[in-house]
C-alpha cells in the first residue's frame, strides 16, 4: 500500500479556492502541484470579505499573523435605504464578531491575501511538501485512459499526472467541461460595477468623510439594484460593488470596461452621499456579468473532483463566494489527507456529500437576495425593513449564527478557544 507521502495532487486554477486547497493539502504531507493558465500568479484590484467561517479555516492555516498585517476590519455591516440613507439594520461586527465566533470578520485587497496563501505555499520552512506553482498552464484535455492517474495536458503540450485532480479554475472552469459534468450556468440578468476609490479623495471631502470616520460594511437596498461599499488596506481605498440590471453589451462579452459616469448615473434619484462618493471613482471601474451554477451535487468523477466556483458558483449577495471555496478547500485536504493512494476516489466522495449540500443552501440564499436586496417601494419592502430594524440575523434563507458558527471540519481544534483574540 502506498503512502500518503507519495501522493500527488494536481490543483487547477491559482485563485483563492485553488491556492487555499494547495495549502491545506501540502500541511497534509502531500505533493501538489498548481497549474495556472496566466503568466503570472495574482488576483484582480479588488476588496473582498472574509466571514468567520472562513477566517477560521485560514487561521486553521497557520495564518493569522500575515492575515492580521493586511486585514482592515469594519465595525459594524450596515444597511441603508436607496433614497435618504436612513439605516434600516445594523449587525455588529468587530470585537463582537470575534467573541461571539472565536474568529473576525475582516475586508481584505484581493491581491494581499492571495498573495498571502501564495507565499504560504512556496515558503520552504512550512510543514509539508513545497507546492510547485505553473503559471502559463492552460489546460485543455484530460487523460483518464489510466483512471488512477488522471493526467492534465496544457496547451503547450505538457502532461501532469496526479493521484487526484481538482478543478479550482473558476465559473468557466475547463476541467468541469472536460469531465463531462453538466452545463448548469444561469445568467443573473444582473451585472456589478467594480471601482476602487482612493480613500483620501473620501477623506477630505465633508459630504464623504464619515465613511473613513468608522469603518463599515455597508448595503444600500434599492428597487432592482443595490451597492455595497467598504474600506481596504486600511483606508487607502473605499472597495465599491454596485448591482444593476445587465446590459446586452455586458451579458455578451462577461466583462467590460466601463466609465466613473456611468456608475453615478446607474443609481439615479439615489441619496446625494451615493453619487459624492461614486463620483470619485477614477479610471478602472469595470463592469461583470453575474452568472451563477444552478444547485448540482456532481462535482466528481472518478479521480478528478470540482471546487469552488467550478461546482457552485453563487452570486455575490451573500458574500461568501471565496469562503466557501475555502471551506471546500479545508474539507478536501482533511479527506485526502487521512487515505492512501487507494483510497482517494472514496475520500472524493465524502468531500462531495460533506460539502455539497451546505454549498447548496448558501447558493440559493444568495440566489433568494436578489429579491430581498431589490424590492421596490411598498408593503413588500417596508415589511422587509422592519425585520431588519429588529434584529433579523442574517437575510433571506440562512442565519448568520447558522452560516458563520459553524466549522467544516472534523479537526477538534476548529471548535476549542485555540484562535482566542484575547493574547
């Protein structure tokens, strides 16, 4: 029988979800090796939010410290009304997130924590097999002629053979289409505009100064479209996500470059403070289609398995995209790690019935706050309001308690007081 040392494990996709995975394997003991089809490893100009469900797993990583030099952390998540302001729900988040789920709720520039989990990766005096990085690596065919060694062939001709293949390559992911799983992207009918303003354009303007002042995460609830904004690194930026109907242009090409007018006028009537503070955006607002994966439980075939996007992909009004990525990432290396070489389809399989139906329901949560976000002025909505003015936890589907108390992981550790914040 072999050993678990001599196992290998191909990650397609250098993301989040794919780099988190490299990680948690190689802490397993296990050789794993990432393709990525850019030529370089990074991630987009772009704020992202770390829940406690997945703060816990990257502590669970050995990162706290890097994560903690990087981290900005808001306060409070704040929800306002489109037309005056008003706000209408407040969940504290800070120091009362911290000891009520033993783990932060934090904002992050993307590129930082990528970066971060990169380095973890690479860095020779971690625990575990250093994790080969390919970048330049498309994959376009795979080979299960052997179905122990399923291999990925890149464009360029190279074969990568591996006990295990994951496909972490994203909402297009090509090992998904390769594997023959079904085709079960949705178009939202929704797009996001994305910008980054310089947080001391905020600062020195009075009518936008109270975003630098205490630091939050922020919703405005509109009829058929919302916004969301928080500060990164600290302040040097205001992270902006705003979600309007689609144009054609956008449902066409998935990504377009787009204008600091335009994301004004795609809130008009809207309070004032929203177009002082979009006004500022400078040039690189861009505009995403939203698609989503319809709620599948296929993510394996064999030896070759889905994570992430590739299997679930949500929209992102739960804003729990990349962590439950990272919470599939977790469970993976807990099943692959605890086998040998013949058992790893078996562990496949219990990563998917482990992490499928939870994916699953924060799919359709997220899915069910397109409505919830998006009421138009009336019964409907002012009903919705007074629940949130009460306290409501969490939005439409699932509670905050249930989505970020919890642990993936059968590790004990998870669940003692090992990630205290009191030092």
């Amino acid at each position: 029988m072999a050993s678990t040392q001599s196992y290998e494990v191909t990650v397609v996709g250098g993301g989040l979800g794919g780099l988190t995975a490299a990680l948690a394997l190689r802490q397993r003991g296990l050789r794993v090796t990432v393709l990525e089809q850019a030529p370089a490893l990074g991630e987009i100009g772009a704020g992202i939010q770390t829940a406690p469900n997945a703060s816990r797993v990257l502590f669970g990583l050995g990162l706290r410290e890097q994560l903690e030099a990087i981290r900005t952390e808001p306060l409070d998540q704040v929800r306002r009304r489109w037309k005056d302001g008003s706000v209408i729900g407040l969940t504290p988040l800070g120091e009362f997130c911290k000891r009520t789920y033993n783990a932060p709720y934090w904002h992050y520039h993307r590129a930082d924590l990528h970066r971060v989990i990169m380095e973890a990766c690479v860095d020779p005096e971690g625990p575990g097999p250093v994790v080969e990085l390919r970048t330049g690596s498309l994959v376009v065919d795979l080979d299960t002629a052997d179905p122990a060694r399923p291999v990925a062939i890149t464009a360029d001709g190279q074969r990568y053979a591996g006990d295990a293949l994951i496909g972490a390559d994203g909402i297009k992911s090509a090992v998904r289409d390769l594997m023959g799983a079904p085709d079960t992207l949705v178009f939202s009918g929704e797009m996001a505009f994305r910008a980054l303003i310089p947080g001391d354009l905020i600062a020195a303007d009075p009518a936008t100064r109270w975003l630098v002042d205490r630091y939050q995460s922020t919703i405005w609830y509109g009829p058929d479209r919302h916004l969301v904004h928080y500060m990164i690194r600290g302040g040097e930026f205001l992270n902006v996500v705003g979600c309007v109907p689609c144009t054609d242009e956008v449902a066409e090409k998935w990504t377009v470059a787009s204008t600091t007018q335009a994301l004004v006028d795609a809130f008009p009537g809207w309070d004032d403070r929203v177009a002082a503070m979009l006004s500022k955006a400078k040039e690189d607002v861009a505009c995403f289609a939203l698609y989503h994966r319809r709620r599948d439980p296929v993510w394996m075939d064999g030896r070759v398995a889905l994570l992430g996007d590739s299997c679930h992909a949500m929209l992102p009004y739960q804003a729990q995209g990349a962590s439950q990525a990272m919470e599939d990432a977790a469970v993976l290396a807990e099943e692959l790690g605890s086998v040998t070489n013949d058992g790893v389809e078996s562990a496949l399989r219990r990563y998917v019935n482990r992490r499928a139906k939870h994916a699953g329901m924060v799919q359709n949560a997220s899915l069910r706050n397109v409505d919830f976000y998006h009421l138009h002025d009336g019964p409907e909505q002012e009903a919705r309001d007074e629940l949130l003015r009460r306290g409501f936890d969490g939005e439409s589907d699932v509670s905050y308690d249930w989505l970020w108390s919890g642990t993936p992981l059968d590790d004990p550790d998870l669940g003692a007081f090992a990630y205290q914040f009191a030092r």
